[in-house]
C-alpha cells in the first residue's frame, strides 16, 4: 500500500511539474506551445470565448466578463506577443514534420509581422462609425453573448453593469492617442457621435440591449425560467442599461463633443505622426506581401481598365452606349425590375431570393468541391441600429460549439442598395462558396492547432471571397448579362479600392476626390459608396486585400493547371487551398507548390 501511494504522489508531483513547466517555461513539445498561445490569447479575452463558443457554460467563469480594453492591457499584449516570438523560435524547426512545420511558419509570420507594428500600437480609432467600441459592444452582446440558461441570463446582466468599466478603459486609451497625436478625421467623430446620441436617447425598453435579452429569455427551453425570474432579469437589464450603459456612453459622447474642434479634417494616415511608415505596415499586414503603396495603386489602375472594357460591351449590350461606367451602371440599378419596395415585405423578400440563391449553388458545386463545411449558414438583415453606418454585408463565423450557424448579414437601410443585378455575386462572397466556406472549414479543421482554425489572414480570406464569384461565372452561375455585370462591378469595385486606398493613404487623395473617382468607375449607390471611403479612412490597407488575394489565387491557379495538365483537379486545387486555413499569399503559394511537385511524380 505504501509503495502504491508513492507511485501515485510521484505520478501527481510529475504531471504537476510537466504542467507548471507547459504553462511557464519553453513546453516539451512545440504542439504543447501552440496550444498554450492560443489558450493563453483565449482567457485573456472573455468576448472572444463567448464568441466562439469554445467552453461550455459550466466552465466559462468569465462570461461575465468584458474583454480588457486598457492601455495597460495592451502594452501586456505586446510583451507577450515578443516572448512567444522568442519562445518558437527557441524549437528546432528543421526536425519537424511537414505539417508542423506549415504551423510553425504561421505562426512566426503573424507574431512577426504583429511585433514590427508595435509602434503603431496607437494609430487607430477605437471609437469609429464602421466596427468601433461603442457599436461593436451592443452588437457582441444582442448577437453573440449566447443565453442558454439562468446563468447566461444572469451574466448578461452583469456584463451590462460593466459598461463604466469598459468605458473608462478606453478613455484612457483615447486620451493617450490624443497625446501622440493622434486624432480621428472630422467625420468619423461627427457621426460617431451622431451615432451615440441616437443610442443613449433610445428609452431603455427599446434599446437592442433590452430587446435583444428579450428575445433570448423568450426561446428558453421550458422550465428553465418562470415568468417571474424573467421578468425580474428584464428589470434588471433595463436597470442596468438605464443606470451604466446610458451614464458610461455619456462619458463618450462628452469627449468626442471636445475632440470635434481638435479635429483637422477627414485625411489619411498619412496625416498622423510617422503615417507613411504606418500605411507601409499596414499594407504588408493586409496583403501579406512585400508590394509598396505605389506598385498596388498601379496595379488598381491596370485592372480598372481591364475591368472597364468589359463592362462597357455589356452595357452597350442593354442600349447604353454613352456616359461613365458609373452612370450608366447607375441607370440599370434604378430601373424598375431591378428593385425591391423599401417596405418591410421588401426587405423580407430580399432575405427570401438571397437564402434562395445561396440553396441553388449549394446544390451544384459536386464538380468543383470535395470538402465542404458541415455548418450551416443563414441570412439575417444588419442589426437596425448600427445598419447607418455598417458596410452593406458581411459575415459571421458559427459558433464552435455549433450553437449559432454561420450568418450572412445584409444591409436593408435602404432597399435601393440591393439592386437585383448585384445579390448573386454577393451571396457567392459573403456564404457559398465564399467566407462560408473558407472560414468554416478552416474552423473545422482536425489535425491542426487550434490557432489554425481562427487565427485570419485578410489576402487569404478576402482573396478568396472574391475568387468564389469568379468561380461561381466559370461554373455558370452568372450567365444572365445583367448578373455577370454585377460580377464584373464587384470586381470593379475592388480594383477601385486598391486605387482610392493607396490614394487616400499614400497620395494624399481627399475623402471627396476619392467618392467622386468610386462613383464614376463602379456605380454603386452614393451611400455606398461614402460609407466605403470612409470605411478605407479608419482601416487603412484592410481594402486592398480583396484583389491582391484573389489575383495571387488564380495565379497559384493556373500555374498548377499549367505545371499539371491532365492531373490537374480542381477540386484538389480548392481542397488543398481551403483545408490549409487562412495563410499568408508567400506560405500558400509554398503550399500550392508543393502539392504539384507531389501530383506531378505521382
């Protein structure tokens, strides 16, 4: 008996020292590590674990709680993030297997690419119109603080009480940029503000913070609440929005009501102290590649002109052979057959054909896909009260734990936006078989570090949200003229991004120069198109991703087809693509390369 229970307290005293050691000095194995990065990055943000679902109820003590927006947080992130560099890097990488190796590369190129943008930690907007703080709180907790028993409830609840807490957070945060020099164009606090009033002069019982926990407390399965516990949580949230959120978003309304008159017009990074230097990280953060500002604005030109031609045959094709492309794209999207009544059966019909055309190519993609995304995804309209100021789509992840589909958001402000010509393209990019696919699958993963189920790249995702329009033309998706003009002024659209990005940022293009050149070369609606350029102006490079991904894919594409010839599957080609998660442009042409050297000896 003595010898079994020092058998056991040895064992207990070994796996607690392999633990100490995994948890605070370099792991055993480096797959040991890359879960403790991820792990590590995880618990330190509540809002990112409710958002994925990765813990059940029972283990998730911080749910409620509101993820750390301190400066002091920040600056511990940075630290961390050095450290972890160093640890990788302190593993052999050579005496790993291919896989790990892939992992191992990831990772030391996001950790790198993080570190070099050190300096810039400041140079954001953490209060703007497109996914800043003070919207981005209300639609985390209406969309995605999940609420599936009394305790969820309970949590809810209490997140709300930590508005000030939050509030004060990045107030300080604020106050630090502004020290640096570093203040929002005029516009963005104009309507941020705008925005902030509106919600704080909201009563209570309306806001989406009260409705939204509404609706959750109305879906619990039977039993788990009675009337009265309901209705008590409801008093409470309505308290607590009443007596915090509205008191703490007050806080916010009164420094941006001071900033206004500091602030020096709506111009680009290029404005801020050490801005060049700033944009030239951002790009090489959003694209993944070594391209400067003057190469991508080139290169927006060229596929402007490219994209232009084509464009113009078809609308000389529709009877309109004079004018700019805008313009006379602009009298298509206003005829009669291509809009929706801007009522509330309007809007619901819209969400009916864009579920409709989702289901249609979900059934006919056989040819060009073997693994696909075992989620679902949906459509659902933009919140109403952030639907001002939000572009006009996008998606979001399922939850991990398979509690929420993937969701494909539309912007139903103004049904004049969504012109008929325009909804294929856009459902094959934002679900089937676009960011549905691609962020799903890679979230799906086995085999894999977890930080390769979530960790994004923006070329690789973007790029490939638009290479599935294109795709869903070649397989013949978009065969009508009318919808391979909106295929063709999508990719219009963001060839125009890489020109006007580049010009805000690096040229020194106004905000008005830039909506006038957008307007003329794409015809998008004009409140489309303001709240793009103003989007460019608070996320400088993030809209250059788009086509720099998509024409680096296509390249890796037909090299492979002209490497391969007869060997050449497709549906290998995007399986390899897909099931590698989002990568940087360099380690998936590496990837790519790589999977037609083995096909070519087979």
């Amino acid at each position: 008996m003595r010898i079994l229970r020092w058998t056991l307290a040895f064992a207990f005293l070994a796996a607690l020292g392999l633990a100490l050691h995994t948890a605070y000095l370099r792991p055993l194995k480096i797959e040991w590590f890359f879960e403790r990065v991820f792990i590590e990055y995880a618990l330190d943000d509540p809002e990112l674990l409710s958002s994925l679902g990765l813990l059940p109820a029972w283990a998730n003590w911080s749910n409620d709680e509101l993820t750390d927006r301190s400066p002091e947080q920040m600056r511990r992130l940075q630290a961390k993030l050095r450290d972890d560099l160093a640890t990788l890097r302190a593993y052999d990488r050579a005496s790993l297997d291919e896989g790990t190796q892939l992992s191992y590369d990831v990772l030391e190129y996001f950790l790198q690419v993080q570190a070099d943008g050190e300096r810039f930690a400041l140079h954001d907007y953490p209060l703007n119109q497109l996914f800043g703080i003070q919207n981005g709180f209300p639609t985390f907790m209406a969309t995605e603080h999940r609420v599936a028993g009394a305790g969820d409830a309970r949590d809810y609840v209490a997140r709300l009480r930590k508005a000030p807490q939050l509030v004060h957070q990045v107030l300080r945060g604020l106050a630090e940029r502004e020290a640096a020099g570093i203040v929002p164009p005029t516009f963005v606090v104009e309507k941020v503000l705008a925005e902030m009033q509106a919600f704080v002069a909201t009563p209570a019982k309306e806001n989406v913070l009260y409705t939204a926990f509404a609706g959750k407390l109305a879906t619990l399965p039977a039993g788990e609440l009675d009337a009265d516990a309901a209705n008590a949580l409801l008093a409470e949230a309505e308290a607590a929005i009443t007596g915090d959120v509205y008191p703490a978003f007050a806080r916010w309304i009164d420094y941006y009501a001071a900033l206004l008159p500091k602030t020096t017009g709506n111009h680009g990074v290029w404005a801020l102290p050490d801005g060049g230097a700033y944009y030239a990280w951002a790009v090489r953060l959003h694209t993944s590649t070594d391209m400067t500002p003057a190469q991508i604005h080139q290169m927006g030109l060229d596929e402007v002109a490219r994209i232009e031609a084509q464009m113009h045959a078809i609308l000389v094709g529709e009877g309109l052979e004079e004018g700019s492309i805008g313009e006379r794209v602009q009298l298509i999207a206003r005829r009669p057959d291509q809009l929706y009544p801007d009522t509330d059966e309007g809007r619901a019909q819209i969400i009916a054909d864009f579920s409709a055309i989702i289901a249609d190519i979900d059934g006919g993609l056989g040819d060009v896909f073997n693994v696909r995304p075992q989620a679902g995804v949906r459509v659902e309209r933009v919140p109403a009260f952030r639907e001002k100021t939000a572009p006009g789509a996008y998606y979001s992840t399922p939850a991990m734990d398979g509690s929420r589909p993937g969701v494909f958001y539309i912007n139903l402000r103004n049904t004049a936006e969504v012109a008929r010509f325009g909804m294929r393209t856009l459902a094959y990019h934002e679900a089937i078989p676009g960011h549905h696919f691609q962020s799903t699958i890679q979230q799906e993963l086995t085999g894999v570090p977890t930080f390769r189920k979530v960790l994004p790249f923006t070329a690789f995702s973007e790029g490939w949200g638009l290479y599935a329009e294109r795709l869903a033309w070649e397989i013949g998706y978009q065969q009508h003229p009318l919808d391979d003009l909106g295929r063709l002024q999508a990719e219009m659209f963001r060839a125009v991004r890489l020109v006007v990005d580049t010009g805000l940022h690096d040229k020194r293009w106004t905000r008005e120069q830039a909506i006038a050149y957008m307007l003329e070369k794409t015809g998008m609606p004009e409140t489309d198109v303001v709240a793009e350029i103003e989007r460019y102006l608070v996320m400088p490079g993030q809209a250059l991703a788009y086509k720099v991904g998509m024409n680096r894919i296509l390249e890796l594409r037909e090299k492979a087809r002209a490497a391969l010839g007869p060997k050449f599957d497709i549906r290998e080609f995007h399986d390899l693509v897909l099931t590698g998660g989002d990568l940087p442009l360099a380690l998936l042409e590496r990837r790519v390369d790589a999977w037609i050297g083995r096909k070519a000896a087979e």
